[in-house]
C-alpha cells in the first residue's frame, strides 16, 4: 500500500482532538471538560464518557450559539463563560479547517458577544509571614527548593516539573539565572538568587558528575510531575495552617511583589512569560492597603 493510500484510509480527525493538540498541555484539562459541558447545555446525554464526540459541532449556528451563551451567563461566573466559549469558537474553527463547514458559517456561528460583568480576582498574595510559615514548616530539602522557585521565580507547576538539570546556569553578565520552558514552547531565561542558584544545584541527581553531555541536557532537576508539585503545595499549606493555598498563588506572590517592589510592569511580564500586560496586572493581588502606603510615601510633606 502507497503512502497516498494510507492517508485516504485514515479517518478523519475530530475537530475537538485538533483543537486541543493546539493548545498547552496545562489548559487541555479544564477546555476538554469545558466542551463536555457544552454538550450537556446542548441537550446530551452525560452518561457516556466521550459523548462530545457524538456532537454534530459543524450544525450549529447563530441562534444555538446564543442560547448556549444565555445558559452558560446564568450558571457559571464571566470569566468561566467566556472561556467556555472560546472552547466553542476553538471546536467550530476546526470544523472550518476540515471543511466540516463554509467560512461563512463559522462567522456567523460565533459572532456572539461575550458574557458581560466582572469576576472578582481568585486567589490571592502570600504575605511575608505566610511566605516565611510555608517554608520554615517544609523541612524536606527537595519540596522546599520547589516551593522556592515558584515564588522567587514566577514558574507555573508544570514549568517546575519540567526543569532539567542544566536549565540552572551562571550567565556572565548577569549571575544565576534559570531557562523555562514556557506554555506554546516559548522559552524565557529568568534571573535568580544566589541563595536560590545554590539550592537548585543541590537538587541534581548523584551521577550528574558523571553523565555524558547529552545525558546531562536531557535529565530532570526535580524529577517529579505537576501533579505532584500541586501535592508537595497543599501538604505545605496545611502543615502551615493556610489550607486555601494553591501553586498558582505563589506565583501570584511573585507577581505582587515584585511589582510592589517597584519592578516595572514590561519586566514582570516578560519574566512570567505572559504575551500580553494584562493577564501579568491580573496576577498583582496587592490591596488598598499597599495604595495607601504609596500615596502617603509620594504626598506626604
């Protein structure tokens, strides 16, 4: 059988399976779950566990798309809403590049205007206490550097779990500094502390020394899944008497501090590996609190 012939015999791909092979493997879980919900609102059985598969995504249109967006601004926040629709206009975008439907009725289907209101932030800011308690209550060496590195660096779980061992070098010009390998393969070096530096070198594995170049490239600081770096978080949280703790707030940390430390905005970003200014101002979880300290420091005579 010729290659030609074995690509007619192939089936074709859903247009959901393309649609998350595009997208990070940190948001695939919440916009999978987010399309199965869409399917229930649609009038799916829930039973089967890929009965969004079985949806005819291609036949929907202008008219399904609004009520979809009327049923979903009345169970779920904004923010949930509209990236519950994004999952949707990401399925249909699909179905147009498989010929499923015409341009023009993806337009039409998704011209829909989002869910309007505002969401209240979620999550929040470790304090310098808080910050001190998780890890003076964290006494394995391993779990406290991990800790470490998401709030003195900014690294999402995943980006933790995927360090290697030669990710943590010494620039000349700069000092230690860390490579992360960022969401959309983006990689972005980010500036670290001695302290940091050092204690990161003391997580490489014992035949470091004495594995080949490629061996060493290839090998993981950590060696752990971010699935478990969520685990070693909340164990820490607790043992710290601050259960609503999440991984995701110690980046929030790194955020707020650094911009309350009067880091500017463009250096933040470009250190958490945000595209746009606005999702790193949507990190920063200092309060009224910190407003007033710098309107007293500025006007104060």
């Amino acid at each position: 059988m010729t290659l030609l012939q074995t690509i007619a015999k192939r089936p074709d791909p859903s247009p959901i399976s393309t649609y998350l092979a595009r997208l990070s493997s940190g948001s695939r879980p919440s916009q999978r779950s987010a399309i199965r919900q869409l399917a229930i609102c649609l009038g799916a059985d829930d039973t089967p566990s890929s009965i969004e598969y079985s949806c005819r995504w291609e036949r929907i249109t202008n008219s399904d798309v609004l009520a979809l967006r009327e049923i979903l601004r009345q169970r779920y926040q904004p923010a949930t809403a509209n990236r519950m629709l994004a999952a949707l206009r990401g399925v249909l975008k699909e179905c147009w590049r498989q010929n499923r439907m015409t341009l023009d009725q993806l337009q039409r289907a998704i011209d829909v205007l989002p869910v309007p209101g505002r969401t209240k932030p979620v999550g929040r800011a470790l304090t310098r206490d808080e910050r001190y308690r998780l890890l003076t209550t964290t006494h394995v060496a391993r779990d406290q550097t991990v800790i470490r590195v998401m709030i003195e660096a900014g690294l999402r779980r995943s980006e933790v779990a995927a360090l290697r061992v030669d990710d943590v070098q010494t620039h000349p010009d700069v000092g230690p500094v860390l490579t992360v390998s960022g969401k959309g393969g983006k990689v972005r070096s980010v500036p670290i502390t001695q302290s940091l530096y050092v204690a990161l070198l003391e997580q490489r594995p014992q035949d470091y020394l004495q594995a080949n170049t490629l061996d060493r490239i290839l090998m993981p600081l950590f060696n752990i899944s971010d699935s478990r770096v969520w685990q070693i978080v909340r164990a820490a949280a607790k043992r710290a008497g601050m259960s609503d703790i999440t991984p995701h707030d110690l980046r929030r940390t790194f955020a707020s501090t650094m911009l309350g430390a009067g880091v500017d905005l463009p250096t933040v970003q470009r250190m958490m590996g945000h595209s746009s200014p606005k999702t790193t101002v949507g990190y920063d979880r200092r309060g009224i609190t910190d407003a007033a300290k710098a309107v007293n420091k500025v006007w104060s005579y």
